[in-house]
C-alpha cells in the first residue's frame, strides 16, 4: 500500500514537510509513503491547459501520475493569512478533472505556531477536497497546534502522545483503503 504525502508549504525545510516525515517514519508495516514535492513545478492553474493527461503540462502530468498510483494521501498544510498556501490550491485545481482524488482516502493535516493549528486553513482545504469528492478519513484529520514544540530541527517527533496520535492516523488512513 502505498500514501502520497504532499506537503502544502513551498518552503524547503517546512515544518510542515517535516511533519509529514514524522508520520512517514511511523508508518504502519507493509506501509510506503512516497513524496510529492515538486509543488512550485506546477503552472498556473488554466482551464485552457487542462487537457487530458497525455496534453497536460509535463509537471501536471507527473502530479496526476503519482496521485493515481496511490492508494490513500496524507496532506498537510501550514496557514497563510487563515487559508491553505496558493501553491496548495494551485496543485489541488490541476487535479480537478482528473478526478485522481474521488474516493481516496485522505488524511487532512494543518500545522502551525498559533494555539488554533492552522484550523482555518484546514477547513478551507476540507471544503476543496469535498469538491474533489475525496473520502476524508476523520482520525487521520486534525491540527498540530504550537507545531514547532512537537517536532525538533529535523522533524523528528519530541512528544510521545503526539507520536503516537500521528501513528494513530496513518494506522487509520491504511485501514481505510481497501485489500487487493
């Protein structure tokens, strides 16, 4: 089985892609967890581009490819003036017509310094992703407040109840997709 981390922030060294790395090295067994991150590859959104995967843009085409490989998504985005990263929405719109997100089991993670986690910008991308038709999966959701005290330089994990909160959710995200 195989989770599609994809990491919101177009920073290098994000907390949030470090967040994302915690969770892949908690991953359960049997478990891979590929990453996407060619987020500032992708063009403008254009539904003039938006062709069929064989006339879409190279980098879109690559997003679609490795969306569909996946069995199950694990998202998470930091909070940019109380919404999801421009760059979120961007990859998000290119994957529309694709339909790569239908019933994919989703995992919806918001990071942020504040006590509230980056919830705006999560609720935000929820209500994106229902349009997308995703299956989110509800213990594999939530916010990471004060995300800079759980999680040291290098991502790795300082609190053991978040630790295992964050191997909870993908326990649960894996449980959601079904045997082949």
């Amino acid at each position: 089985m195989t989770i599609l981390a994809f990491s919101g922030s177009p920073r290098a060294g994000s907390a949030v892609s470090h967040l994302l790395r915690a969770a892949a090295a908690l991953a359960p067994s049997g478990t891979t967890v590929a990453f996407y991150e060619d987020i500032l590859s992708l063009p403008h959104f254009s539904p003039d581009l938006d062709g069929p995967c064989d006339s879409a843009p190279a980098a879109v085409a690559a997003l679609r490819a490795q969306m569909q490989s996946a069995d199950a998504v694990l998202i998470a985005t930091p909070e940019y003036a109380y919404g999801m990263p421009g760059s979120l929405k961007n990859a998000l719109d290119w994957l529309v017509s694709a339909g790569s997100f239908y019933q994919k089991p989703t995992g919806v993670l918001s990071a942020s310094p504040s006590e509230v986690g980056g919830e705006r910008a999560r609720s935000g991308l929820l209500l994106t992703l229902e349009a997308l038709g995703a299956a989110v999966v509800p213990e594999a959701s939530f916010p990471v407040p004060f995300v800079r005290t759980k999680l040291d330089g290098s991502g790795l994990v300082l609190d053991a109840a978040f630790a295992e909160k964050l191997e909870q959710a993908l326990v649960a995200l894996a449980a959601t997709v079904p045997a082949t």
